[in-house]
C-alpha cells in the first residue's frame, strides 16, 4: 500500500481537482497521509495568482524532499503549468509536472513505476477544447462540497496570469454535473458549492443550450433538499434571470460573491475590466432590492499600476456607500507575462500594504454591520465541524453567516434552527431553538 500526501493551494477549484485525486488514490488501494508525515508520493497542486502563492509552491517541493528524499514527487496546478522550468530547478530529485490539462492522467502518472514523460503531461493548455474530467467521492469530512463545473477563462484581465495557467473557458457537460451533485448527496453532503474559474460562462462552449442559470435551476429542482451555493460570478452576468431563481428557489442560497478590484473607472478600464464603477452599483444595489438579507461579497485589487491617492479613494468610497457584506483585498503582484507586469507607475509595496490595511479595516466595518442586523434572529444553520479553540459547534446560515452554538457533535451534519442571541468580536453566538 503507498502511502501518498496532498498539498493544496489556492482556489476552489484546485480543492475539487485534489478531492478528485484523493478519491482515486483511495480507489487504487493507497493510503492517504499528512503532507508533513513520510510518503511514497507527494502531490502537490500549485497556485500561481500571487508571487506569495508560487512562494508558498515553491517551499512545498523543497518540504517534500527533506521529509522524503527517495519519494517520487509530482508537482501539477498553475504555478508548475506557468513556469515548469522553474519548478524542476527547485531540486536536483527527478520530478513529475502534470499540465492543468492533463489532471485526469495524474494519478496513473504518480503510480507509474516509470519516470514521467515531461512532454507528455503538459501539453499547450491554450489549445484545450474540454475540460479534464475528473470524479470526486468524497470531500474529506465536510458537511459541504464543492462541485466544479468549469474551467478556464476567457476575459484576459491586464493583471491576471489564470488564462495562460488554466486555458480558455471550458464547462463539464449538465449530465455530469447531475451525476457528481448525486454522488455527494449519497455521500451525506447538506450543501455543494458551485465552483468555477469564470463560472457564469459555463455553456458557452457546450452545443447543450445550457447556462449558468439553467444549471442551478436543474441542481435545485433535482435535489431539493440539497444547499446550492455560487462561489463567485463577475458583475455582468448578475441579471434578473439570477436574481428570480434566488428569489423562487429555497434551495439556492442567498449569497453573492462578485469580485469589484476597483472602483475607479480609469484603473477598471486598464484592467481590462467590462464595466464602470456605475454599473457595479446598480447591480449591487439591485441584488440588494430584491434579495435585502442577501450576503454580498467583493474582491478589491489593491495597488495596480497606476492607482494614485484619487483612484484609490474612489474604490474605498463605492465600497463605503454600498450594501456590501464582506471585502476579499489582495495587494496588487505582478505575474510575467500579463499586460499589467509591463505597465509604468508600479505602485510601492509600502503604499499598497496600507491601502490593504485600509480596505481590510472597512472589511470588518462592513462585517459587523451586516453580522449585527441578525442579533435576535432565528437562522438555519449547517452545522460544519467543532471549533478546537472554544469548542462550540460552527456553521453557516443560508446567508452565509458564520454561527458559532453550543450542543452536542450529533449536530454535525444538520440544518437546526439556531437563534441569534450576541455578536462578539466580529463573531456570532447562538443557541439551538427548542421546538
């Protein structure tokens, strides 16, 4: 039996795709064991959106070696797919990279007694047509899972590298989305998450006549007492079509991930962003109308070439003026090979840590604002796992509040009704409601 260990980094979908890698080491008889503990094979699925990601990637491989000289290591996701030269001068021990393409063949090719064939598994992602299909049974011990139902992207932002790393948009077909929705509700999940690179073009490429709208309307209707979250969609694909299945369906909750990055229209625009500062706040404000208990999360882009003091006090007074729930801000990194890298007026570290440090500190502004409306209130909450720290039960509510409770582990696993009784540190406390 092999004993094999997984590092993950980065997006959701790279958690699928390791989930996906798991359930088929499992399948073959391996054992699966913690990355810090010796293994036969060490896998490790790299990101690359931010130099501290391909960092972190980098001292992965360099971990996996000390704790395993002779371990046979294979090194797949974006970092390894952007620059594989790089990777495999990290160390002298001979290594595996597996493309983003090819992530269906990883597995046989860590259990290949052979060397790997570098030309065989990376290939030309840009010149992929359909998605690497790839199964998960299990999604370690969680209540919830994600389901990955597209990859790839399209749009070219001046600042991003994922379109050269992931390839263009490609979607799994409706009757696999169904199957894997079915295999996590055998399995016991209570609510899938609907992952993507640029998830709200999912269909475009398949001649099935599906949308991102028809997808959900499908899942929800076909598992009716299944939780279906969207893990994130760009601002012009929120319509009213959205909006109604929020609104008609139960099951689909009501949360909204729609990354902003800038709220100046000069920057957006050299971003190669499709929309203005404007249009971003009519569709916040809209999802707030029609859904107001809705949470609505943003990305914020820190720092990109170019942002003086105006363009920055720009985003921070949309964000301050907007029924936003919660802010996701990143300092802007440069990535060789985008459009952005090469652009004058690089922003000083020092300037877009304390923009950073600005945004972060209207995040938890915002948090506590949207986290204390719901004081006093009754929520359905999944409950998730223990908290190790203080022991309570955590979970979510439908609109993604994160509820702490005391009661029993037998919870775990279940939709209570949970009341809302204080909002403490930028944390939520309930109890169980009695019926």
């Amino acid at each position: 039996m092999k004993k094999i260990a997984i590092a993950t980094l980065g997006c959701k979908v790279n958690q699928y795709e390791s989930a996906s890698f798991i359930s088929s080491f499992i399948e073959t008889g391996c054992e699966i064991v913690p990355f810090s503990s010796q293994a036969d094979v060490y896998v490790i699925n790299t990101c690359a959106v931010t130099g501290r990601a391909g960092q972190h990637s980098r001292q992965l491989v360099r971990r996996a070696m000390k704790a395993n000289p002779d371990a046979k290591l294979v090194v797949t996701g974006c970092y390894s797919q952007m620059d594989p030269q790089q990777v495999l001068e990290i160390t002298e021990n001979p290594l595996c990279i597996v493309g983003n393409g090819y992530k269906h063949l990883l597995v046989e090719t860590a259990l290949a007694e052979s060397s790997c064939d570098l030309s065989m598994v990376m290939g030309n992602i840009g010149l992929k047509h359909e998605i690497s299909p790839l199964q998960v049974r299990r999604f370690g011990g969680r209540t919830r899972a994600f389901l990955r139902i597209q990859d790839g992207c399209n749009n070219f932002c001046s600042y991003c590298i994922v379109p050269y790393t992931r390839g263009r948009s490609r979607s799994v077909p409706l009757q696999e989305v169904l199957d894997q929705a079915a295999v996590f509700s055998g399995e016991g999940y209570r609510e899938i998450v609907i992952t993507g690179i640029n998830v709200g073009k999912y269909g475009a490429d398949l001649d099935e006549d599906e949308t991102i709208y028809s997808v959900f309307s499908r899942l929800c209707r076909d598992f009716p007492d299944m939780r279906f979250r969207l893990s994130s969609i760009e601002p012009t694909e929120v319509n009213d079509t959205l909006l109604a299945l929020m609104t008609d369906l139960p099951n689909f909750m009501p949360h909204l991930h729609i990354p902003l990055q800038s709220g100046d229209d000069r920057i957006l625009q050299d971003m190669n962003r499709h929309y203005s500062a404007k249009y971003f706040t009519e569709v916040i404000n809209n999802i707030h109308s029609v859904l107001p208990d809705a949470a609505i999360g943003c990305d914020i882009l820190c720092g990109f070439p170019g942002e003086d003091d105006t363009a920055h006090l720009n985003s921070i007074r949309l964000i301050e003026n907007l029924p936003v729930t919660y802010l996701h801000v990143f300092p802007y990194s440069k990535r060789s090979g985008t459009l952005a890298a090469a652009m004058k007026n690089q922003v000083p570290k020092q300037v877009k840590e304390e923009r950073v440090r600005k945004f972060r500190a209207l995040d938890r502004v915002k948090r506590d604002n949207f986290y204390s409306r719901f004081v006093s209130t009754t929520q359905k909450v999944l409950v998730e796992q223990r908290n190790r720290k203080n022991k309570l039960l955590q979970g979510f509510s439908e609109n993604y509040l994160p509820v702490k409770l005391s009661g029993p582990a037998s919870l775990t696993g279940d939709v209570v009704s949970v009341r809302i009784s204080r909002l403490k540190d930028g944390e939520l406390f309930g109890s169980v409601k009695k019926s």
